[in-house]
C-alpha cells in the first residue's frame, strides 16, 4: 500500500457515495420465533431515506424505520416498532446490509419477522447481491464519535472509542459449558464480513430453551438454524463452521445492532459478553436518546 506522504501516492478516494439495490428481488422462509412462513423483498429506496421495513400484511402497509429510537424489545433478537407496526429480529439483514454497503432500501415483509435462513447472515448476503447496488447521486454520512461511549450491566461491558474505521472486538465466555474464552477483533467491511462472521450462527444455551419455548420465542427454531450448546456438548447438524463461532456471531449481531443509528459508525466497538439489550442501550447514548 502506498504511503500516504509518497509523491507516487494516488489522489485522496472521491467521497463515498449512498447506495441502494438496483432491483427489488424478494425469498420467503420459515421465521425463528413465530415459526410462520414469511415473504421478503428487498426494493431501492430514494438517497436519504434510510433502511425502511413495510409490513405489507398490515391494512395500510405500515413502515417501521430501522432506528435505534423505534427499539421496543431485545429478549432474543432486536424488535423494532412504529405506526402501530413491529418487526422483530432485524440484527441479521441489518448486519449484511451495513457490511454491503446499503444506505437506503425498502423491506417488505408479509410478516413480523424475516426468514431465519440458516440462522446466519448467508441468506441475506446471497439475496442483496442477487438485487444489486447501484450507488446514488448524493454523498454517505457517518457517525462519528468526539469521546467514548459506554454502558455495563453485570458481566456485560459494551464501549465504543472514537476511531476512522468501524472496527470490532469482541470476548465472550459462557460459564459452565466447554466453551473457552473467545477473542476475535476486525475492522468491519465486506470482505471481512464475508470473509470471517456471514456464516456464524444463531446459538443458544441449553437451560434457555425451556424459557424460550415457555414464552413461545423459538416457534421456527431447530438445529437447521441454530447451534445449541448443553454443557460440553455442541448440538448442531454439521459441527461449528468456525472454532470461534459464537464470538463471531455476537460481532455479526453488533453490526447488525449498531447500523441502527440510521448512518454508518466510524468507532471503534468493544464488546465483552454483548448483547442485544447491551448494544441498543449504548446505541441509544451514541444516538443522543439518553444521557
Ligand atoms: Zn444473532
């Protein structure tokens, strides 16, 4: 890479611009926790108009705008509601929407909740490319950090630093079980979202399960879409897909979190044992929604 003060150096990169799809493609699947069949279409959407879900089942089809302030619900996944409507479990297409580069786009969906696919980001990786990016005629915004930000609760430590990129590091440790302490830490973009958490997992502890099923949170869940972990024990159909990938998911789930605050964040996310009910809570300190 060329140094910045090289004479050979090229030019400063034009600034980047917003995106939308270039075409509206749509999927359907079984959805996690209501365990209902839903359909999904990705449309383009007008620069500055953000990440907008429509509830096309709903008389009137009501929009719920992908911000941190429409947050109504983080037990399991993050739910957001507005105009009467909700949609629940966003963090995964919102993940693969920020790491793709999406600024601006339309989700449908005849439903409350997207398709849980393989309980990973593939899904909606291989739909977004399948629509297209076209960028748009208007420049990106971001947010950037002037001190840090941060929030605690127990064992879990969530801060953001003010840095260039939008980088995360992250550690988790799930006491009694085989698991090891997990550590993995990356600047976030396409490549490395494809690269190392797209196909990380939706995982959860075997003594949850009673409670989720008792408040009817896994009605769609199997182990086609979910790794369970039981003491020293990793039930899942085909292994781990990476020896760290619960700490990848839990970054997949904070970039899916995180995009939120409605703009791309240039911070630098730290997370130890991060959750949903975490991330959102110091989501809504960055975003100016609590002191
Ligand atoms: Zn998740």
């Amino acid at each position: 890479m060329a140094h910045p003060n090289d004479p050979a150096a090229p030019a400063a990169p034009a600034p980047e611009r917003q995106a939308t799809f270039k075409s509206a493609v749509s999927t359907s699947g079984i959805a996690l926790h209501t365990g209902n069949r839903v359909k999904l279409t990705l449309k383009p959407a007008v620069a500055g108009s953000g990440i907008r879900f429509r509830r096309t089942d709903l008389p009137g089809s009501p929009e719920i705008q992908a911000h941190v302030r429409n947050v109504t619900d983080t037990r399991r996944g993050t739910t957001i509601q507005e105009n009467g409507a909700a949609v629940h479990t966003v963090e995964h297409l919102l993940a693969a929407m920020n790491a793709l580069g999406l600024d601006n786009a339309v989700v449908e969906m005849a439903g409350a909740e997207p398709p849980v696919g393989d309980g990973s980001a593939q899904l909606f990786v291989d739909l977004i490319r399948e629509a297209g990016i076209v960028e748009q005629d208007v420049p990106r915004e971001f947010i950037t950090l002037d001190r840090p930000y941060w929030y605690s609760q127990g064992e879990t430590h969530v801060v953001a630093l003010p840095d260039s990129v939008f980088r995360i590091s992250c550690t988790v440790k799930y006491n009694a079980t085989i698991l090891d302490t997990q550590y993995l830490s990356l600047v976030l973009d396409e490549k490395s979202f494809i690269e190392q958490l797209q196909l990380a997992r939706t995982f959860c502890l075997f003594h949850e399960i009673e409670y989720l099923i008792k408040n009817n949170l896994i009605r769609g869940g199997s182990l086609d879409n979910a790794v369970v972990i039981k003491g020293d024990a990793i039930l899942s159909k085909d292994g781990l897909r990476y020896p760290d990938e619960f700490v990848r998911h839990k970054m997949l789930d904070m970039a899916g979190d995180f995009f939120l605050l409605g703009k791309r964040l240039k911070a630098h996310l730290i997370g130890i044992k991060p959750g949903h009910p975490a991330n959102v809570e110091l989501a809504r300190r960055i975003a100016g929604l609590v002191a």
